[in-house]
C-alpha cells in the first residue's frame, strides 16, 4: 500500500498518503500568501510561512484527531481498525468489517463530526481568552484553525456516502428496511449526487470567480463520486459471495512444476500448453512456491536451458497461501490488493488446490445473474 508510517496510535497504524505532503504545501502556500498577509493586522514575510506552517499542522492534526475518535468507537464496538490513513482531504478509518447494527454505525460516524465541533469550540473558546494574541499572529492562527475545525464537522454531516452524514443516512435507511445492501445503494447513490454538486459549484467557482478553491471542490467531488460507487459493489460482492468458501470453487487437481525444471520446459511444457499467467511450484510432494509468467520474460532466452525454475520462482515463504475455508470474498479482496490473479490453497505444506480470480468473478456474476 502506498504511504508511509506516521505512528501507532493503540494499536493503530496512522498512514499518511504522498498526496498529504501536496496539500500540506498547497495550505501553508494559501495561508502564507492569502490569508495572513490580508489579515487584521497583517502579517508578511518569514513570520507569515512559520504560522502557516503551524496552522497546517494544527488542521491536519485536527483531521488526525477526527478519524481517531471514529476509530476508538468502531473498536469499542469490537470491531478492529489495523489503519487510518491520511490522504488529499481528509482521512479514512480502515474498519475491518462493516457494523453490526444501525445504532454502532451512528455512533461512529457521528464521533466525527462531533470531535470537530468539539474542536472548534475549543479553539475558538482559546481565542477569546486573549491568550494567542500574546504572539504576533496568534489569534489569527487559532481562529482559522477554529473555522476550519467547524467546516470540516459540516463537510462531513453532507448526506452523501461515504462521508459521515452518508453512513448516519445508511443507518437510517438500514434501521427502516433492515437490508444493509439497499441502504448502502441509496446512501451510494446519495454520494454520487454530493460529488456531482461538489464538482459543479467547483467547476463554477473555477470559470466565474476564477478562484482555484474550485479545483479543490472539484478533486473532493471526484473522489466522493469513486468512493461511492466502490463501496457499494464490494459490499455487493461480499454479499453475493457470503457463504462460498475457497474449497467451493478452487480448481482441482492442480498442474504444478517441478522446481528443478527448466526455464526451457517451463515455457514449452506448460505455459504454451495450458495458458495460465502462474503456476505453483512443487519440491517433493510439498509446495515450494509460485512462478508467473513475468518473471520468466524477465530471463533471457539464451539462459533458459541452464536455469532451474527454483531459482525465479517467489519462494512460498513470501507468499500467503490461502486456506480452502478461506472466505471467497476475502480471498479475493487479498489477490486485488496484491495484483495477483491466482492464489495457491494449501493444506499441511501440500497444494490443495489454485483459486483464480477469474472464478470467483465468473461465480460472482453466476450469482448476480441468477439472482441470490
Ligand atoms: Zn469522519
């Protein structure tokens, strides 16, 4: 997954995604040469960029705080968050299952929100007690802090999935029908209007104000209309594919390699004589890894003869093996994240058999079609 580690927080892994370091340049730019200079009284120059850096930080420390506080109650709800990460605007809670019931999905989603207003109050609260005022520019950085802290409480409550108002919509919808995928339909399609809006009146603020806070309306459209939609078909395939197990559709019995084959046979053998993009590689009876067809291009032609498949293959070691009671769409989320098209299923050290992702796509659109 791209990004790197910030910290660990109880436990969990705060990921901060390259486009952060972007946007954070991109604020303390806007502060630097917009804010602070028309500010009463302004400020210019070095002082300008240092409180904007401060005020960066204070407003992506706000965010921080904000997914945090959905993370403590989704665990509390005895459901894990192994990651938050911090990306463009904002920042994801990695929950690793949906909720169990309307009421725990409000409570998390509303704790955002919530600690943002909360936030917000604060700082202005700090405000008014004089104290920032006491450092030339102070005041000006703990108000816009304060500003931002309460937008972004109201960007969140926006009814559209998956923001925060969208989940609290879900719920709803999920606590009135007491079907979670229709919810998740409705509240999708919810999100997709929202970032439809948030492109459009960017798109405006752009040609008619020529303002470049449009573009940045833009990009959060586009990215709310994405993230929309994809919540909404995994949460289909999840639902289509609960109760299929990898013993279910695994190909049986499964051709495997040699590991003291050559590349030669390898190529003539195998690849040419049943097309597959990989193929497990056995030593002895036990599994011993997985080779693709990639890594044999990535041999030339001349050292095939003398080059055991051993010696390319990615040993088993650095591959994670499914289990055949393996959960289909889970398996298939695995082979998404890590680009691979098939998975080796192993029971006691012996192959058991291959799962492609081309079969569960084939089971998955056999379900849909038929209807479930
Ligand atoms: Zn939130």
């Amino acid at each position: 997954m791209r990004g790197f580690n910030l910290m660990n927080i109880v436990g969990i892994r705060v990921v901060i995604d390259p486009s952060w370091l972007f946007i954070f340049f991109l604020v303390v730019w806007s502060l630097a040469t917009g804010y602070f200079p028309e500010a009463h009284p302004p400020i210019q120059g070095g002082a300008a960029w240092i409180l904007g850096v401060v005020a960066a930080l204070l407003l992506f420390g706000s965010v921080l705080v904000h997914e945090l506080s959905h993370a403590l109650l989704a665990q509390r709800a005895g459901i894990p968050v192994p990651r938050i990460r911090l990306f463009l605007f904002g920042g994801v809670s990695e929950m690793a299952s949906e909720p169990q019931n309307p009421g725990t999905e409000v409570r998390i989603a509303a704790a955002g929100p919530l600690t943002s207003f909360a936030l917000a109050i604060l700082f202005y609260l700090l405000s008014v007690t004089g104290l920032p005022s006491l450092i030339n520019g102070g005041r000006q950085v703990v108000d816009y802090v304060a500003a931002l802290n309460l937008a972004l409480g109201l960007f969140n409550l926006l009814p559209g999935f998956p923001l925060d108002g969208g989940r609290i919509l879900r719920a709803w919808l999920w606590a009135r029908s007491g079907n979670l995928l229709s919810a998740t339909r409705t509240a999708g399609r919810a999100g997709s209007v929202v970032g439809f809006g948030l492109m459009g009146l960017g798109f405006l603020q752009l040609v008619k104000n020529h303002n470049l806070g449009g573009l940045w309306l833009m990009v959060i459209g586009i990215f709310l209309n994405q993230a929309a939609s994809a919540s909404y078909e995994f949460l289909l395939l999840r639902d289509t594919l609960s109760g299929y197990r990898v013993r279910h559709i695994m190909t049986q019995p499964v051709i495997t390699v040699p590991e003291h084959a050559s590349l030669e046979e390898l190529a003539n053998e195998y690849f040419f004589r049943h097309p597959r993009g990989s193929f497990p590689v056995t030593s002895g009876d036990r599994f011993a890894g997985m080779v693709s067809l990639d890594q044999l291009k990535g041999v030339p032609r001349e050292e095939w003869n003398r080059t055991p498949v051993r010696q390319i293959m990615t040993p088993a070691a650095s591959l994670r093996p499914l289990d055949p009671d393996d959960d289909c769409a889970t398996a298939l989320e695995g082979m998404v994240r890590g680009v691979v098209g098939r998975l080796p299923v192993v029971v006691g050290g012996r192959i058991a058999g291959i799962l492609s992702r081309r079969d569960v796509m084939q089971l998955f659109k056999i379900r849909s079609d038929l209807g479930s």
